[in-house]
C-alpha cells in the first residue's frame, strides 16, 4: 500500500475548501403596498356585494311578505283529533282507542293523534262487517318531520308492497248535504263548501263546518301490503294542509309551506284493513266512513278560510296587514 499523502481524504474540510452549493430559488418577493390595496378592495367588494345580496332578498321578502318560518297553529275549537265521534249513522268503534309510549310518539313526532277500529253496523253481508283501522295525527309549526306513510312505516315493520293500487277517489257526499260558500276571498271562489255536523251523534248538533278546498276531488294514496304468511291488508291515507287536500306525502310540504302562508298545517288521515278484498273495495269503505266523519275532522284543524281572511288567529298578520291599509 502506498504511503498516504496529505489530501482529500486526511485533510479536514474548510468552509474555503467546500463551499456551499448555492441555492437556485429566487427569493420571495414581498408585496408592494399597491398590491396590498389591490387586495383589500377586491376583498370589500365582495363584502359589500354579499351584504347587499342579503338586503335585497330581506327587501324582497317583506315587499311581498313572504314567510320562511313558519309559525303553528290550532283550531279555534281547540279539539284534538281524538274528540270525533266513537259513532256515527253507519260506523262505531271497537275497542278503546289505542295510545303509544312515549317512545314511539317521539318518532311519530305528534301526541295529537287518534287510533281507533271503526266497524259497519248494518253490513251488506253480516257474517262479514268491514272493519277499518282509522288514524289521523295533526302537526303544525315548521313540520321538520317526515310524513309517516304505510309506504315506509309498513314496510319498515317487515311487511311487503304487493301492489300500488294509486289514488283513489272518494265518494263524498252522498246526501247532498254539502252547501258551497261564496263570501271567501276571491281566489277561492267555487272551492268551498260546508257541511254539517251529525244530528244524532254530534256534540254541536246542525252546526255547518268548512270543508278543505274542493272536497270532491280528495284521493286516497292506496296499497296492498303482504306478510311474510302471505296474508293480505290494504291501507290508504291523504293529507289536509293549510286547507287543501294531497294525497302523497311528498304534496304536503307544497301545501303546508306555502311561502305566503305565516302558518303551517298538516292532517294526516288513513285507513287500514284486513277485511277488504282490494283497494277499491277499501275506498268504496272509507268513503262510507269520511262521509260521515270528515266535517268532525275538520273542527279539528283550523279554519282555513278565517285564516285567510285574517279574522283567526288572534296574532294573523293578515288582520294587521288589513288594519294599516
């Protein structure tokens, strides 16, 4: 081996020996005060365009009173639904009304609700009465909660669609006893109807009630559902919402959240039975039942006519609308 020699390999390394490799970035350029102008404006602008965005539409909100939130509302009678009558001239109930725990009220979303078996007193085959399974539950205010449908809750519970029968009209009125009303405002002309509660099995006996707007064209959403035995049952529903009737869940929020509309209601109405043979022969049962029950039903929510006209309730923007002009 050859003797070594003072060189890289020995010699310690200087700074002046090795220098540093020199960086190839370029160093930050620091903003000039003009751009920092530049900037804040830009930033301002925008402030002042959103600012004046939201003036415009609060503007346009109150010039043509529209109503985002929506407050709740009662009947003046101040009923529950669970008020109807047990009996009327050709249905009476079963059994007692059927309460949930709390529980299952928490996900119904509503204590004002009635569940109760309404069966035929004088059936056209009397070893075989129609029976119905009736449910109605009222909400008002905002209404975040989704409509409960046999749909979802049926199925839900294990049983199956077996077909969607659509919806069904209603045979309403069958006595004629319904009188149109004209001293409602203007575009309500020609939808309005009254009817009159039950002699025999009313608490206010003769007294004419609102209907909702245009009665004769209520539909029941109907369906067929299975069990895992195979067995059949068929169930239907509608909904009255601020004064109109619709017969998909997906309606009500069109109804009840009308934006003119200060308040918001729902009634949702169904009925449920083993013992019909299919869905027509459910409608042509409910329709017997409705006939006689709907104008109960309607003391149970509020007037939508008064409301309207402002003269109910008591805080009816309406009513001060009308007061200042």
């Amino acid at each position: 081996m050859s003797e070594s020699t003072p060189n890289e390999a020995t010699t310690p390394a200087t700074p002046e020996s090795n220098p540093a490799p020199k960086s190839s970035a370029s160093p930050k350029a620091t903003p000039s005060k003009k751009q920092h102008r530049g900037r804040n404006t830009a930033v301002f602008a925008a402030i002042g365009i959103l600012a004046a965005s939201a003036l415009g539409l609060t503007a346009a909100i109150d010039y043509f009173q529209l109503y985002l939130k929506k407050a709740p509302i009662y009947p003046e009678s101040g009923l529950q639904v669970s008020a109807i009558p047990t009996e009327t001239a050709s249905w009476q109930r079963v059994g007692p009304d059927r309460r949930e725990n709390a529980e299952v009220e928490e996900v119904l979303g509503t204590t004002n609700y009635v569940s109760r078996v309404y069966i035929q007193k004088n059936p056209a085959n009397p070893e075989k009465p129609v029976a119905l399974d009736f449910h109605a539950a009222y909400y008002t205010g905002m209404i975040d909660t989704v409509p409960h449908v046999p749909d979802r809750c049926f199925v839900g519970g294990g049983l199956q669609i077996g077909e969607i029968e659509g919806d069904l009209p209603l045979d309403l009125n069958k006595d004629d006893r319904w009188v149109a009303v004209d001293d409602v405002p203007e575009h309500l002309r020609g939808q309005i109807f009254r009817a009159p509660l039950s002699y025999e099995y009313s608490d206010q006996p003769g007294t004419f009630v609102t209907l909702p707007r245009n009665p004769q064209d209520i539909r029941l959403r109907t369906m067929k559902f299975v069990d895992s035995g195979g067995k059949a049952l068929y169930s239907g529903y509608f909904f009255v919402a601020n004064g109109g009737t619709v017969s998909r869940a997906e309606g009500v929020r069109l109804l009840a959240f009308d934006l003119s509309s200060y308040y918001a209601y729902y009634l949702k109405v169904q009925v449920t039975s083993t013992t019909v043979e299919s869905g027509d022969e459910l409608a042509a049962a409910a329709s017997s039942l409705l006939d006689e029950l709907l104008p109960e039903l309607m003391r149970c929510v509020p007037d939508w006519v008064r409301v309207e006209q402002g003269l109910y309730p008591a805080d009816n923007p309406i009513a001060a609308k009308k007061a200042n002009d």
